[in-house]
C-alpha cells in the first residue's frame, strides 16, 4: 500500500537539512531503485522554487511500503530526524487515484 509521509520541520533548520540531505537522498534513491518510490521532495518556506536563505518548512514522501508500521518505522529512521530537521512526522495510508 501507498503511504504519504510528512515531515514538518522545526524553525531555522536549513543548516541541518543541508549537512543531512546526501544521506536522506540515499535512502529515497534505495526506494526508487525499489520501484517503491512515487514522490519526493521539500515544501519551499517561501513561494518559491529556490526559497535560498528561507529555507524550507517540511517534506512530503509517497512511498509503497508493506504495513502502516513499516512506512513509521523507516519515516522514524530518516537522517532529517536525527538531524533535529524534523519537528514532527506524520504518516498515513494513501491512496492514489490520478493520474491512472
């Protein structure tokens, strides 16, 4: 089943995001390969495509994983979370409809 993992980040973490994001990339390069992989990437803090200094207020993930608990359990194990990128993490079953 699909799952949409959603990471808020706490406030003035770009420094952190940067340091941490070879190794967040590598575990979203694994899924792909896995063909696990559906969507990636950051919410601009700013209305922006490169928000620079502004950073970035979060991240959204679309990933195929084989229970609820297993989406929690590699969402946990994110490089941006044991950074101190992500304030919270939220995780739910998703279900995609478009396109076909």
């Amino acid at each position: 089943m699909l799952y949409a993992i959603t990471g808020q980040d706490v406030a003035d973490s770009l420094a952190q995001r940067l340091a941490a994001r070879p190794a967040h990339l590598e575990r979203l390069q694994a899924l792909q390969a896995e063909g696990r992989l559906i969507l990636a990437g950051p919410f601009p803090a700013v209305d922006s495509n490169d928000p620079g200094a502004a950073g970035f207020s979060g991240s959204l993930i679309v990933a195929e994983f084989a229970s609820l608990q297993a989406a929690q359990s590699w969402a946990e194990a994110d490089p941006y979370v044991a950074a101190g990128v992500y304030a919270s993490v939220s995780v739910k079953p998703f279900r995609k409809v478009l396109p076909a």
